[in-house]
C-alpha cells in the first residue's frame, strides 16, 4: 500500500478551496495553512505561460523530517504516510528546517503540524478533505500500488512531475502537466 | 622555571601570591551594584519567559520562514565560545605552553558557564520546553538534536571536572586562608579540597587527571561545535548545506572564545589588581593567538563565501545577494570587516596588543561573533529551497520582538552571574600552579 496524490495542473484553477477545506477539516488555527496555492508564471509578455499548483506536504519516501526527529515524534505509518504525534513533539523546528517543501508549520501550541492526508478521513474510506471539495476535480487520491486506484489511473496517460526530485526524498505528491 | 628556592623564600613568595590571588575574595567593592544590575536583568529575563510560556513562541517573531531567530544564533555562539576553555587548557597544555598557567582557570569558567547555558538556550527556543525529557525518554539516534544535547552534556560534564579537580589544592588553601568565611562558604571549601593534603601521591593523582581529561576535551569539545554545524549542514538549504561547516564553525568558535577570554583577563586584571599574575606579556601572547584564529577563520569565510559566490547558482545566488548587496549587507561587511578582518590587521602590529587595545577589539570581535552567527543562521531560511511569489510580508520579514531580544539576553546574564561566582568563590588565577611555575616546591604548597 502505498498513498499517493496526483495534482492535474491544467484543470487547477487556483481557487484555494482545498486549502479552506482543510483548515476547516483539520482546525488548522488562523493564519496557517497544511496546503497552499502556487503560481508560477513563465514567458514574456504577451505569450505567458502559467502554472496552478495546490502545494502540501509530499508524504516523502526518504523522508528528512522523519530522520532528523530527535523524538520520533515524525514517523511513517501504513500507507508511506508522514505523521506527527502532536503529543510526542518537543518543537525544536529541526523537521521544519530540513523540510525543502516547506510544508511543516510551528502550532501555536508549540508543537509542530502538517498535513496528514487526511488519514481520519482514509480510514473511513473517504477521501481527503482538500480532494473531495475541489471543484474541478483536479485531484485523485489512491493507492499506488493498486492499478485501478484514482491516482493510478491518472499516473497512466499523463506526463507528470514531482517537486525537487534532485533532493532525493522521493515525494508521492504527483503534478500532471 | 627559576633557580631552586630556599625554603623560606619559598614559603615568603608562597604567602606573597597566596595574599595577591585571595584579597579580591575578601574586598567586595562594587559588588552590590553589579548583583543587583544582574538580579534585574535576570527578573526581567524571567518575565519574558513567563510571558512565552503563557502565550507559546507567538510572542517571538518567529514565523514561517524564520523559524530560527536569535535563540538558535545565541545558542550557536554560546557553544563556540565555550570551546576556549579546550583551546588554552587542553590544546596549549598538552603542548606545555609555559604562559597559560594564570589563564588556565578564567578559560575553564568561560567554557563551563557558556556550555550550561547553551543547553538552557535550546530550551528557551523549544515550542514545548515541557517535553524536554522526551529528547532522552524517546530519543533517536539518527537526529543531531540528539547529537547534540549528547554532546553538549558530556562537555559541561568534563569542563566541570577540569574546572574543579586542579581547583582541589586550592580550595586545601582556600580552607586554610579563609577561616572567616560563612560556615557554608567553608563548607564548600572542605568538600572541593577533597581530603588534599599535598602528599607526593595526590600531586601525581592530580596532574595525571587533569591530563587525562585534557585529552577527552579535545574530540569532546570539536564534537559539541561540529555537531551545532551539522544542525544546519544537514539540511538542503542554500548557505546551510555546506561541506566545511564542522571546521567553519570550530574555526569561528576559537576566535570568539580567544576575545572572550581577553575581555575577561582585562576585567580581573584591573578589578582584582592581578597585574603581576595577568601581565602585558599575557595580552600579547594571546593578541598573537587571536590573529592566528582570525587568519584561519578568514580562511574558511573565503571558502564558504566565495568558492559559491564565484558561480551565483540560481538559489544560492540570491542568498549571497542579500549577505552582499542586499538588506544584510550592512551587517555582513560590518561582522566581516569589523569583526574578523579589521582587528586582525590591527593585531599583527604589537601596540595592538597592549592591554586596552587588545580589550577594544576583542569586544568588537566579540561583538561581531554574535552578528556573524546571526548571519549564518537567519538570512538563510528567508530563501526557502522551493520559493513562491505573494508570501505573507511577515514570513519572510524577521524583526525581533522585545521577549525575544530579553530571552536572548537572560542566558548571557546567567553566564555573567556563574562567572561572578566563581570568582567570588575560588581565585580566578590558580594558587598553587602559579606557585609552582615561580620554583616553589610542591611540598611547601599545603
């Protein structure tokens, strides 16, 4: 088993639904955020070139989060799955620094948050928050390893990218281009 | 060392230094001021704290990018400059360096007291100092956090050691001496002198301990700044993920102990009147040793700064932008010439290193140690490894909050309070190693 999102970056709008959706799911306190928007503008003007992005944690193969806890606070649970135990975590930041998403914040409450792909949601055999509200549908959520899955399905016909691959993480958020 | 002594000039020149070393124990002129100064900053200090501890790090201005501010760079100078007292008392030592005996002592006190409060700085910058325990409760190899507060204790826990075992017969002294000292005074005397009688035993007990944990500091003392270093060089960030940040670091550390230890000669040395024991010739062997850290340290800057800035690669281009050109420029050519380059040049030339000057710019040195590792630390994380455009202005923007800036300075207070007392306590040059350097023999030193 092996959790994965796949991101169509053409049918994107960039409306930052996932992004309320979950704040709202997760209580994620104001003014943070597990998920964000990107843009990222290309060319010269007339002819530009755009490209929408929902960014959030990549739930990383070879993790550096996970290898820097001094807590075991970060770890990985079925599915490849990043988690961190909010209880266990004494908030020194070394995750947060060695992260090169960006995707961990600091809580409020000291300790350190990030998305989980939903897994409450998972193991109700939902999907996450972020891709069961988006209006255009531009998210697929699944099982690597099982052919018919969403994500799998997506991964099959299309070209598609991962962010900073030369860092060696190997991250299982996908981006159809 | 000098020709044998008679007995009597032995014990005459004996009680000439004993009086010398122990009379700033006895006057406290100015004391009270300087107390109450600490104790204030100290309240002060403490209130910040209170007020993170109730509100969380949101009273900081650490955000999103910036999530190490000042804390983390306090923490980073703190361990640097603990690492003179393995420089002077192990490095020097063991190579018989004849000069170190009277600064052997203000050395150890500087690592120490630097040493412990690194470790309380990491906790001041903790989102949740409440689950300190855990890092040794659930702790896990493979995290230099874990590295580090490994090695940062066992550093405290020898500098401690080399601190207090050649203080032994001393303290046999001090018992002697100061027999009208408050009974928990003498008391602390009597436990420190440990039984010391001065047989010919002890003294080879004593000497062949404090070469062994001469020897132990070395790879202790570069393991604690080594694996600071590798905190950040373990990371994927631009101006972080370097090769030679162990060196860099160890390099860095060794200049801003060298000035430390010259203020603190300069401020014992006019204060306790030491100026037989702490003399020019100390200021200017030790000006020599700072211009020789200077030069190394110059060395490792042009590496980790220009060999990078030769190619301007996308990321690492903008970071040294901002160090160069940028909105850190100031601050970077004011550390780097200010505090590094400058009073090099100054010291090579031997007026330079005459007391007063020397003081001056050591404490520039100092001074712009401190800058140089919030140079390193912050700038930085204002470059994440994946940048993004509209970022909230206060993500990107670090402007130390008042909590923030008096946290960082309540560690420097308490490094300043533990100095105060163990000057205070025990005679900031050794007794009996003086004594022994000037010909007395070991016999007459009881």
């Amino acid at each position: 088993m092996r959790y994965a999102m796949a991101i169509d970056t053409r049918k994107c709008v960039g409306c930052g639904d996932c992004v309320v959706a979950c704040q709202v799911e997760n209580n994620v306190p104001i003014g943070y955020c597990r998920d964000w928007v990107v843009e990222s503008m290309a060319g010269t003007y007339p002819k530009l070139e755009i490209e929408i992005r929902s960014e959030r944690c990549n739930h990383c193969d070879n993790a550096p989060c996970v290898r820097c806890c001094p807590t075991g606070a970060s770890h990985i649970v079925e599915g490849g799955i990043v988690l961190v135990t909010h209880q266990k975590c004494i908030g020194c930041g070394a995750c947060i620094q060695s992260c090169p998403y960006d995707a961990r914040y600091s809580h409020p409450d000291g300790y350190v948050d990030k998305c989980t792909f939903c897994n409450h949601r998972i193991a109700e055999g939902k999907d996450p928050a972020c891709v069961s509200v988006c209006p255009t549908k531009c998210m697929y959520f699944g099982d690597l390893d099982d052919p018919n899955s969403p994500v799998s399905k997506a991964l099959q016909d299309r070209r598609y990218k991962t962010l900073a691959p030369e860092a060696g993480t190997h991250p299982q958020i996908y981006y159809l281009l | 060392m000098e020709k044998k002594l008679s007995l009597e000039e032995s014990r005459q020149r004996l009680t000439q230094i004993e009086d010398d070393l122990i009379r700033p124990l006895k006057s406290h002129k100015g004391l009270e001021i300087w107390v109450l100064f600490l104790l204030l900053m100290l309240t002060l200090g403490f209130y910040a704290y209170y007020l993170q501890l109730r509100d969380g790090l949101g009273v900081t201005a650490l955000r999103d990018y910036v999530q190490w501010g000042m804390y983390i760079s306090n923490f980073v100078f703190f361990v640097a400059t603990s690492l003179i007292g393995m420089l002077i008392t192990s490095v020097l030592g063991l190579l018989r360096i004849p000069w170190i005996t009277p600064l052997t002592r203000i050395a150890e006190t500087i690592a120490l007291a630097f040493a412990m409060f690194a470790g309380i700085v990491i906790i001041i910058d903790m989102g949740r100092p409440d689950r300190f325990p855990y890092l040794f409760l659930h702790g896990r190899l493979q995290s230099p956090i874990l590295w580090d507060v490994t090695v940062v204790t066992t550093y405290v826990i020898i500098s401690l050691l080399l601190l207090f075992i050649p203080m032994i017969p001393d303290a046999a002294i001090l018992r002697r001496r100061m027999q009208n000292s408050p009974k928990w005074q003498q008391a602390v005397y009597k436990f420190l002198s440990a039984n010391w009688v001065a047989a010919p035993e002890q003294y080879a007990l004593i000497k062949k301990s404090i070469r062994v944990l001469a020897i132990l500091i070395i790879p202790t003392a570069l393991a604690i700044h080594t694996v600071t270093s590798w905190l950040f060089a373990s990371t994927l960030r631009v101006g972080w993920d370097s090769t030679i940040f162990g060196p860099y670091f160890v390099s860095g550390a060794f200049v801003s102990g060298v000035a430390a230890v010259i203020i603190a000669m300069y401020f014992f040395r006019t204060n306790y009147k030491l100026h037989n024991y702490i003399t020019e010739a100390h200021f200017n062997r030790m000006g020599q040793l700072l211009v020789l850290m200077c030069f190394i340290y110059l060395y490792f800057n042009l590496n980790e700064y220009f060999v990078p800035a030769y190619k301007m690669r996308k990321a690492e281009g903008h970071h040294l932008e901002a160090l160069f050109t940028g909105n850190w420029a100031v601050m970077f050519w004011a550390t780097q010439l200010g505090g590094l380059v400058i009073p090099m040049l100054l010291l090579i030339f031997k007026p330079f290193r005459k007391p007063l000057p020397a003081l001056i710019i050591s404490i520039f040195v100092l001074v712009g140690a401190w800058f140089k590792r919030l140079l390193i630390v912050v700038p930085t994380q204002q470059h994440p490894y994946l940048p993004i455009q509209n970022v909230p202005q206060n993500f990107i923007t670090y402007k130390p909050t008042g909590v923030e800036i008096m946290l960082t300075l309540l560690p420097m207070v308490g490094v300043l309070i533990v100095i105060t007392i163990i000057a205070k306590l025990f005679p900031i040059v050794p007794i009996w190693e003086t004594a022994h350097e000037q010909g007395i023999d070991e016999s007459v030193i009881k």
